[in-house]
C-alpha cells in the first residue's frame, strides 16, 4: 500500500490541477539566477551587542537612582544626586558610542554573489 501511495504521489505522476471551471491551473516559480549575501563582521556585531546592553543596563540603574532621590528627603548634593548624575551620563555616552557602531557594522557590508546553478551542483 505504501508503494502505491509513492507511486500516486511521485513527481511524474503529478496530479492535475483544475479549477471549479475545470481549466488547468500552472503554478510558475521564478529563481533569481544570483543571490547577494551580506557579510557583517563578527567583531562589530559583539561590540554593538555588548554596547546595546551595557546601555540598557546603565539607564535602568539611572531611572532607579533618580527615582529614589526624588522620592527621599535628600539634600541637593548627595551620593544619590552624583551617583544618578554618573549613570545617566555613562548612559548617553553609550548612546553615542551605538550609533557610530551602529552605522560602522551595518553601512559596509562585505557582498558576496553566488550564482544559483553554482549552489546546486553536487
């Protein structure tokens, strides 16, 4: 039985496709003769993964921080204030330091073409 359903299925005996008019329907499938791959550094990708990171973990600290100094009773110049102060600046020097990477990674890619009848040989 399983051989019978091979044979049924197999490319040569494929199935005729009909509409409810009953004309054939033909499925066309157009390959690009090349494909581009874009190739990235795998050093510029870690260094902006890790600067993304730091930089959320930077200014979650300072929202904290802030928070805790505007809901205590503390002087202006407390170890709050400063250390508030430290983070939200290290937050937007990370800031800028992700969008240089950023437009470094990603504007020039390494291109490579690869031609579709070149992938498929065996």
């Amino acid at each position: 039985m399983a051989k019978e359903k091979n044979e049924r299925y197999s490319p040569t005996n494929e199935p005729e496709l009909r509409d409810k008019k009953g004309t054939e329907t033909h499925v066309v499938v157009e390959m690009p003769e090349e494909v581009v791959i874009k190739l990235v550094p795998e050093n510029l990708v870690r260094n902006y993964d890790m600067l993304t990171w730091l930089f959320n973990a930077s200014s979650s600290i300072s929202v904290g921080l802030w928070t805790a100094f505007v809901t205590t009773d503390m002087k202006l110049l407390s170890s709050l204030f400063f250390s508030g102060l430290a983070f939200t600046i290290m937050s937007l020097v990370l800031l800028v330091l992700i969008r240089k990477n950023r437009k470094k990674t990603f504007s020039d890619p390494v291109r490579k073409k690869l031609k579709i009848s070149e992938f498929h040989r065996d």
